[in-house]
C-alpha cells in the first residue's frame, strides 16, 4: 500500500481528508447478543485495540460507555430503547432512512474538541445477509471499522479481513499497518491534510524496514 493508497482509505465522497483516532480509552457496551456473542465481539475489540497499543478500560468517567454496539432484526426496534432518541434527536428519521435503504449496518461518532473520536455507535441489523456472517468475521470487520474514523467508502468494495492459506479469518496486513501506524504516539488524534497519509505511509516503510 503506497500513501495515494492510503489517502484513499481517508478521503471522503466530497473529496475532503479526515482521519481521527481515539485518544480515551475504549468502554464498550453490547445490546441484543448472548453470552457467547458478547465475549466474541468483546474479545475482537480486545485484539483491534491490543494492535492499535490503545487502550480499554471498564468504564468511562463521562460516559459511563463511549463505544455501543446494537444488534437486532429490524431497524424499527431501535426507536424501543430507551434514551436513544437523546443520542440521536432524528432517530425515527434515521430509521426510516435506513430501512428504505435496506441498510444492513450502521455507524456513526462523536468526537472531541480536537477531532479525535469520543465515542462510537455501530447497529447490525442480523434480519440481512449479516445474519450468514459468522460472529467472530463481523465483530473483528466493525471493531477494525470504529478503531479510525475511515472514508465513507473504505471498505465499500473490499473488506478489512483476509483469509489465511489455512483458512483463518484476519484483519488484511495493509489496514493492520495502517491503524498501528495511526496510533504512533507522534501522531495527532485528528488530520484533516492530506500530507498525514504520507506521514502514515513513513511509519508503515520504517515499522516493515525494522522488521525485516
């Protein structure tokens, strides 16, 4: 992956750059799964994190949880949950939007003074062709997808995760060198120029030169 490449997974349809991490660390909450499900997808923020060398924490002081993951068969049950529409003051339009849209997934952020990503929200719609994706393949694919605010069309052609010769489901080794490289300690929580590819793709080349 070269820095246009890169550039790419950050710029948006309008044609502007935006690429934003968190810098608190990630309290995630899960609604509509079971025990097993809730440890599976737990599990893969774990490893997105571990990459990434966040952090997690069990709670946030503000906001008790900042990133929540909704799983349900319509889109219609999340005007049930109480104090949603608080989050969302357009939820029931929102809803509608993406029913007639017949939207499998959705995500959206909220951010802090300086960019940087202060919470997350992710709803799955299983009542989709979600509900043939094994737990383990989509919770890794939407944790990868809120670890950095990427383009509205990132992964709309290609996934984030690539299968090993042994069958083994992962995140593509591009996209894992890019988020390790995003959260460099040297890099800022938020980049609206371009020229931050470039910074990205410096990392990569250094981080694959002291490997090999």
């Amino acid at each position: 992956m070269d820095a246009n490449d890169i550039e790419a997974l950050f710029t948006r349809g309008d044609g502007s750059y935006l690429c934003a991490r968190w810098e608190r660390p990630i309290v995630p909450i899960v609604f509509g799964v079971d025990e097993r499900t809730l440890g599976v997808v737990k599990g893969a923020c774990e490893a997105v994190v571990t990459l990434a060398g966040h952090k997690m924490a069990e709670t946030d002081p503000e906001l008790g949880a900042n990133l929540m993951v909704f799983f349900f068969r319509e889109w219609s049950e999340l005007l049930e949950v109480p104090d949603l529409d608080g989050l969302f003051p357009n939820l029931s339009e929102l809803v509608a939007r993406l029913q007639e849209a017949g939207a499998s997934q959705y995500r959206a952020f909220r951010f802090e003074k300086n960019g940087a990503i202060r919470a997350a929200f992710v709803f799955l719609c299983m009542e989709s062709p979600l509900k043939d994706v094994p737990a383990e393949d989509l919770a890794l694919a939407e944790m990868a997808q809120v670890i950095l605010l990427w383009s509205d069309s990132a992964f709309s052609t290609r996934s984030p995760l690539a299968v090993t010769p042994e069958g083994h489901t992962i995140l593509r080794p591009d996209i894992s060198e890019v988020i390790s490289a995003a959260y460099d300690r040297v890099m800022p929580g938020a980049a609206e120029d371009p020229s931050h590819a470039l910074r990205l793709f410096a990392r990569i080349a250094a981080s694959i030169g002291r490997q090999a």
